[in-house]
C-alpha cells in the first residue's frame, strides 16, 4: 500500500498548527502565567521554546518526512533496536487522547448549557456538583457519570469523522477547524476590550514578577508546558510529518507551526486576562485571586466572568464553541499518532476500520474518567504523562538521533530540503542540551513527587500513575536490550 500524504503544504501547516493549538493555549497557558510570575513567566516560556521546541520540533518533523512511517517505524528505521522507543511514545499518546476528549465531552456540556446560562447562580458548584457529580475522594468512585459518558461517546463520533479516511478527511476538516477558533478567538478580544476593567487584567497578565525566576518549579511548569503545546514526544509530529513527501521543507515549516502557536497563546492570555479584569471590578476581587484559579479557570472562573456580560448566551456559545473546535485538531492529531504507527506494522489494514479501532479503544479507556471520580483520575494521568512520559521519550528520541543515529546525519537532511538552512548549534541543542537540561527536569520532577504524594491522593492512586510511567519504561528498556544482545550475538567481536 503507498502512504498517504497531505494534499498541499498549506493543508500540513494547518494540520501542525491545529495540533499544536488547543485547550493547552487557551486554559493551560494563560492560568500558568497568572500563577508563575505573570510577564516573568514569558522568560522561561520562551528559552524553553528555543532551546528545547523548536530543535525537538525540527527533529521529530525531519524523522517523519525522512523515514515515511509513525513512530514505531521511524525509530526502528532509525535504529533497529529502538522501535519499541515508539511504543513507549505511542501508549503515552493513547492514554492523553483518552483524557483529553473527556476534557471536551464537558466543554460540549458546557456548549449545551450555554442556552440557559446554566451557572450563572454558582458557577464552582455548576461544575463540581452539577457536572462532574464529584464525589469527596478518589477511592469513592460513585459509578459512571452518563451525560459525560454520552458527550464523551459524540465527541469520539466526531474525531472518528475527522480521520476516518486519514489525510483525506484531516486536510479538509482542518481548512475549518483551525480559522474557526481564531476568529471566535477575536471575537472575543473586542467584547473584553470593551469592558470596564480590562486592563487591570492586562496589566496582571504582564506585569513580571521576576522573583518568580527563582523558583524551579516555574522552570519546569514552562517546559512541560512547551512539550504539551507544541505536541511534542508522543508521536503526533512524527506522524504529521511522515505524511509529507521526503523533499519537502522542514526548518520553515518548524518555525512557522512553533511561531504561530505561541502567539496564539500570547493572544489568548490578551483575551482571557481582559475578561477576568473585568470580572475582577464586577465582582470587587483581584485578578490575582481569579487567575490563582487554576485549571478551575475555563470551567468555573471564565464561564461565572461570562454569565456577567451582557448578551452571556451568545458569549458562552462562543468561548465553548472555541474551547471545542479547538481541541478537535489536536485530539484526533494523536489518534493520528496511533493509526500512523500502527499501520507500518499491519500495512494490510484499512485506515477507516483501524481509525474505528482505534477510537473506539481510546473511547472505552476514557470510561474511568466518566466516572464520579473521574477527574481526580484525569488529574493524576495528566499529571505522571505530561511531567515523565513526554520528558523520558523526548529524553531517548534525542539520544537515538544525537548519538545512535547522528545528529549531523539528520542536520544534512534537513538543510539538503530546506530554504532555511540549520547550523550546528542544533547538533548541540539534540546531543548535549536537551537530555541534560531534561534530565534536570526530570530529577527536580521526581524529587518533589517523592517527597510529597502529588496533591495529597493516597498511595493506590498514585502508584497508578507510576505505573503509566513505569511500565512502558521497563518494556522499553527490556526490549532495548534483548535487541541490542541479538545484534551483539549476530556479530561477536
Ligand atoms: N498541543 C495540544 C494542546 O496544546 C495537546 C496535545 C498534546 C496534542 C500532545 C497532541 C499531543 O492542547
């Protein structure tokens, strides 16, 4: 069977941006600026994205295009010992697409709540007791959650459509998936400047606490946030790339899709910040407190600041509308991830039936997020996949191309297709400075988890989330070896 490609360059780049782009942008960036520092944090934010995106970036594009295969056989083309490297890559990426679409099955609950302005009264409680159904701990389940098993279930219908038949579908999906939240995006913007207060906000989202640099945890809060957003380490940018023809452009098209998705997270702070301003002199608090939120903020502080506006239907169907087709691009950009890995292996499937399979898969993992309990789950996966998986494959990928395969071996790739051509300091970036740096990450990570259970959960519930961690890291580590002894005994020295 030939692979399939996308049908233009435009079409990739909107495919990139949109997975790049989403609930990571317009939730995660902005309270993570709120709470570490506010213009300070742009600092880390932004080392982290040239020092460690945009190489990792160029890396995983460059492998794709070269090798013309997802993850699993692009390692292994790589380096044959490798290929389970991918496996490890791919299994991360399945459990964030399981996660990830529950996070949308509550922004269409909140779309569809949008009509009556449902929590207007008490928006904490709306999501927490009317929503979630919550329950006071993680080892209380409280049984399944059926309207947010029924959206989540809408929502993998709509993502199956999205990549049923591959780049097909994918290049004509993303032609409206990704203009559309930019322009609600702006929508917005000029209902918060023309509210009273929002320059406060703006003046909050700016303002730079430089003490904040200080803190490590900044740090690391700004480069797990450049891997989340910029899609990295979980074979989706591999994929994406290995759908483009192998002369195609690869250091333009890196810069273009980083660029624009951190202004697009610099614009949504702009968008964000001006309604919690005015939020602030509505409801006589500082934006300090409503940003200090946390991931509360598109759910409970965002949706309480809209029920204020005037017009508070139509604004919330907006900003839920713009949450949803936001998250859609980058959620079946990992479906992606998987089928594309999965068909090297299987060449003999169909991509619609494995496209189903594969949903269908992730749909049901996604029932113990459905739960009562769920999002104590979600948390606990959101917090051991971002802040381990993503580092430790990024960590190995880096090695593989650094050292395995050659770091100047993919440079003189990348420079034989590119306008822009790459210098050295790549080499450096992929060979020394990204496992260094993310090997400190990782161990300032692990320090702080083992000294203290990550939000208080009890031991059972987060040694699930090591075992995320762990057990693919031991199979990758397992198989890594034996391959490596089979090639040693085929060629004694
Ligand atoms: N980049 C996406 C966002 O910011 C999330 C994502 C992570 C998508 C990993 C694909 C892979 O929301």
């Amino acid at each position: 069977m030939t692979r399939q490609h996308w049908s233009s360059r435009t079409v990739f780049i909107l495919a990139a941006v949109g997975s790049a782009v989403g609930l990571g942008n317009v939730w995660r960036f902005p309270y993570l600026a709120g709470k570490y520092g506010g213009g300070a944090f742009l600092i880390p934010y932004l080392i982290a994205l040239v020092v460690v995106g945009i190489p990792l970036l160029m890396l995983e594009f460059a492998v794709g295009q070269k090798m013309q295969q997802g993850a699993i056989g692009s390692f292994k083309k790589l380096n044959p010992n490798f290929a389970s490297l991918g496996i490890f890559a791919i299994f991360s990426a399945f459990i964030i697409a399981s996660y990830y679409a529950v996070v949308m099955a509550w922004c269409l609950l909140y779309f569809l709540a949008s009509f009556g302005v449902k929590w207007s009264g008490d928006a904490e409680s709306f999501f927490f007791k009317d929503v979630l159904q919550i329950t006071e701990g993680v080892d209380k389940l409280g049984g399944i959650n059926f309207p947010i098993l029924f959206s989540l279930l809408l929502v993998w219908v709509a993502i199956y459509f999205c990549v049923w038949k591959g780049t097909k579908s994918v290049g004509k999906v993303v032609i409206y998936t990704v203009p559309l939240p930019l322009i609600l995006m702006a929508l917005l913007l000029i209902r918060g400047v023309t509210l009273s207060g929002f320059l406060d906000g703006w003046v909050f989202y700016l303002n730079p606490k430089w003490s904040a640099l200080a803190d490590p945890q900044v740090w690391t809060a700004a480069f797990t946030q450049i891997f989340f957003t910029l899609s990295l380490a979980f074979g989706t940018m591999i994929a994406y790339g290995s759908y483009k023809n192998s002369e195609e452009d690869i250091a333009k098209d890196t810069w273009i899709t980083a660029l624009l998705n951190s202004a697009i997270s610099l614009f949504a702070g702009f968008v964000v910040f001006a309604v919690l301003g005015y939020m602030a002199v509505q409801t006589s608090t500082s934006v300090e407190e409503l940003a200090a939120s946390g991931p509360g903020l598109a759910f409970v502080v965002f949706p309480k600041a809209l029920s204020l506006m005037p017009y508070p239907q139509l604004f919330s169907l907006l900003f839920f509308l713009m949450l949803l087709s936001l998250g859609i691009d980058s959620a079946f950009s990992i479906v992606e991830a998987l089928n594309a890995a999965i068909v090297d292996v299987w060449n003999n499937w169909k991509i619609t039936k494995l496209s189903l399979w594969i949903c269908l898969a992730t749909f049901i993992a996604g029932i113990i997020y459905s739960t009562r309990a769920g999002l104590y789950f979600l948390d606990i996966a959101d917090h051991f996949i971002t802040n381990y998986n993503g580092i430790l494959v990024a960590i190995f990928q880096s090695i593989l191309v650094g050292w395995v395969y050659g770091a100047e071996k993919l440079r003189r790739y990348i420079n034989e297709v590119s306008d822009w051509k790459i210098g050295k300091w790549w080499n450096i970036s992929i060979k020394y400075f990204i496992p260094i740096v993310l090997t400190a990450l990782l161990a300032t990570q692990l320090s702080k988890d083992l000294g203290t259970p990550y939000e208080g959960y009890p031991a059972w519930a987060l040694n699930i989330g090591w075992s995320l961690v762990v057990v693919p890291l031991i199979l990758f580590l397992v198989l890594l070896a034996r391959d490596w002894n089979k090639i040693r005994d085929r060629n004694p020295v």
